[in-house]
C-alpha cells in the first residue's frame, strides 16, 4: 500500500472543503437571486391585474353614473322631440347606448386582466431550467464550467438587454 504525504492529504481536504464551500455559497446566491426575480415578475403580473380590476370597476361606475344622470334627460328628450311624446322609446334607446358603452368597457376590462393573467413568473422558471441544464452538464463536462458560466438572473437578463441594444 503506497504511503500518502500527510501535507498533501492536508492540502487536497483543504481544497476540496473550499470548493464546497464555494459551491454552497454560489447556490445561495443563486436561490436567492431566483427568488428576487421570482418576486419581481408576480408584483408585475399583480399590478396588471390590479390595472385591469381598476378598468372593470370603472367600466361599473361609468355604467351606473350614465344610466343616472342620462338616462332620464335622454329618455325624455328622445321621446318627445323624436318620438312625438312616446316617451317609451326614448327610454330603449338611451338603455341599448348604455349597453353599448357597458360592453366597450368590459372588453377593455377583459384585455387588461389577461394580460397580467395568471401571475406565473415564467422569466424565473426558465432561469431555473438553464441553471438545471448548466448543473447537469458541469457533471458532464469540464470542472471550471460552472466557474466560466454566468450564473443568476444577469445571465437571462443581460442577454435580453444585449438583444434590446442591437
């Protein structure tokens, strides 16, 4: 059995605890910047929603001000100057206008919600492949592959800002 240098025993544990310590602390940063970018994509995706709620409930407000205050002046003015005093038909008309203006706000209510809907922070899910993809192929690979590599949201992040620049 051939002898070991202690030194060199000393030395190659003394490595190997750095890289783990290393390693510890890069996935920290890591799960930490996930997370932040995990947080800032459902804040985003909430205030949208928030948008598009605030649009639903004024599409509401407009509904219920307008039949108030026009609906009795339009009413009557219709029945009386168009419809030679059938005030009935002034009131159906100004009702059908009123639904008119209902559904243009509800469909602008609709787009908005959508748009923040669901609130999936899908930038944060596909870092969180490509750190995967990057793990599995630094088993693979090479050993200074993760060290090379970009790491955290700066990676996906600043290649959409390059692409933005261009």
């Amino acid at each position: 059995m051939p002898s070991v240098d202690p030194g060199r025993r000393e030395a190659s544990l003394k490595s190997v605890v750095e890289n783990l310590a290393t390693v510890t602390e890069r996935t920290q940063h890591i799960v930490r910047d996930e997370i932040e970018l995990a947080k800032a994509e459902v804040a985003e995706k909430a205030a949208a929603l928030g948008r598009g709620a605030a649009v639903g409930i004024a599409a509401g407000v407009f509904v219920a001000v307008g039949a108030l205050f026009f609906l009795h002046f339009l009413a009557f003015f219709l029945g009386q100057v168009v419809f030679s005093d059938n005030i009935f038909w002034g009131y159906l008309v100004v009702a059908v206008l009123l639904f008119v203006l209902a559904a243009v706000a509800g469909l602008l209510a609709r787009k908005f919600v959508k748009k923040g809907a669901p609130p999936v922070p899908t930038m944060a899910i596909d870092e969180a492949k490509l750190i995967r993809e990057s793990v599995q192929n630094t088993g693979k690979g090479s050993s200074n592959a993760l060290e090379s590599a970009p790491h955290g949201p700066s990676r996906t992040l600043g290649a959409t800002e390059m692409k933005e620049r261009r």
